[in-house]
C-alpha cells in the first residue's frame, strides 16, 4: 500500500511541474501563454468633408470618404475597405472631375485611390459610382486627419483629337521614332476610370534573323 501511494504522489508532483512549465493550473497565464497583439480602433463609417484644391484652379471642394461598402480581413491585423466618397462642390461649376487619394498616415495604404467623380456643378453634391479602397494595420490608429487628396479637373478628349495621335505619330514631340500607334479609339467613362483615349501600338519594331531560308519572325513591345 505504501508503494502504491508513493509512485502516486510522485505523479502528481510531475504532473504539477509540467502545468507550472506550461503556464497551466492557475488561470492567471503564465510566461508562455500567447495573445493576440492588441489592435487600435477600426476606421469610421465615414469620415468628415476635407476642402481640396483643385489643380491650376481657384476652385475648392470638400470630399471625404462616404458609405463604408466592405470591410475584409487580408492579415492577422491588416484589413481592406471599401469607401464610396462624398463630393460637395464649391463656388465654381467643373468638368470632368477626377479625385485620387493618395496617402493615409501611419499603417494606411492606398489599395485603389482614383475616383472619377464627373460634372459637379456649383454647391452640387455627389456619390460618384467609383469606390476607394484602403489597407489598415489595425496596430495603428487609422488617422482620418491624415487623408491626402488630389483633384483634377479632367479635359475630356474627343474623337477628332483621340484618332489624331495616330496621325501624328511622326511628330517626334509626341511619339519617339521608334513607337508605332496601330490605333486610338475614344472610350467611354466606366467606374473608376474617366472618357479616354484608347491607344494600341508598338514600340521598338525589328525583324530577328531568318529561322529558315527565306522565313524569319518580327518582333516588337505591344
């Protein structure tokens, strides 16, 4: 009976030492229990008008990030999210209005910043159809403050003007000798991205040695 209950207590003092070695027994975490890192408070719904200059122009408008659309989880602490932006226009009517966003402050970056907003006519206020979106360390604190924003007032091509650079491609200001432009179409606005001119070419054309009498292959950066 002795015997028994000897190896019996000597069981349970190895059993507790590998509890005190793992941080276990006591409920009060030990030196080798794990956390996950504490994250800083997520980025707002939205967030407040900033006023943005509009390049070469005197024109001001507030913009800011509007409706949350998503939110997704891409890293242990790092997360993506959709913005619609909130456009309120100034005293001056504009056309073809681009925003980009471009910086964010401490753990933020700019995933996709470029919204093409369109006409905003004077005080008008728009959602543009595009979306923002940023990647947050969520062990920094997302600083709304620390928005960074351009504003382009587009010039929108035309047809004339889009078919005309393949005209000139021999003008060495526009095109160096060795580009080709094959075709330029006007395209229509569509999400982010404004009217454009859609140009397909190539770029430093040459004809590599005969494979074959009389057979040989061309080549060229499209």
């Amino acid at each position: 009976m002795n015997r028994i209950h000897s190896s019996s207590h000597a069981l349970a003092i190895v059993a507790a030492a590998l509890l005190a070695a793992c941080g276990g027994g006591s409920g009060t975490g030990g030196a080798g229990t794990s956390s996950e890192p504490a994250l800083a408070p997520g980025v707002p719904e939205a967030t407040a008008l900033q006023s943005v200059p509009v390049t070469d122009s005197s024109a001001v408008v507030q913009i800011s990030l509007g409706e949350k659309i998503s939110e997704t989880r891409v890293g242990r602490t790092v997360f993506d999210y959709v913005y619609k932006l909130s456009i309120s226009g100034g005293s001056q009517a504009l056309k073809g209005l681009v925003a980009k966003l471009s910086g964010g402050g401490a753990g933020t970056t700019v995933v996709q910043g470029s919204v093409y907003i369109g006409d905003l006519a004077t005080g008008q206020n728009a959602t543009p159809a595009g979306t923002v979106t940023i990647r947050q360390d969520r062990t920094s604190a997302f600083d709304p403050n620390a928005l960074a924003w351009t504003l382009n007032a587009f010039q929108s091509p035309s047809t004339a003007t889009c078919a005309g650079l393949a005209a000139n491609v021999g003008e060495t200001a526009l095109f160096p000798s060795t580009v080709g432009i094959t075709s330029a179409t006007l395209v229509a606005a569509s999400g982010n991205t404004p009217e454009r001119c859609n140009v397909l070419g190539v770029i430093a054309p040459r004809v590599g040695e005969a494979s074959s009498p009389g057979v040989s292959q061309s080549y060229a950066i499209k």
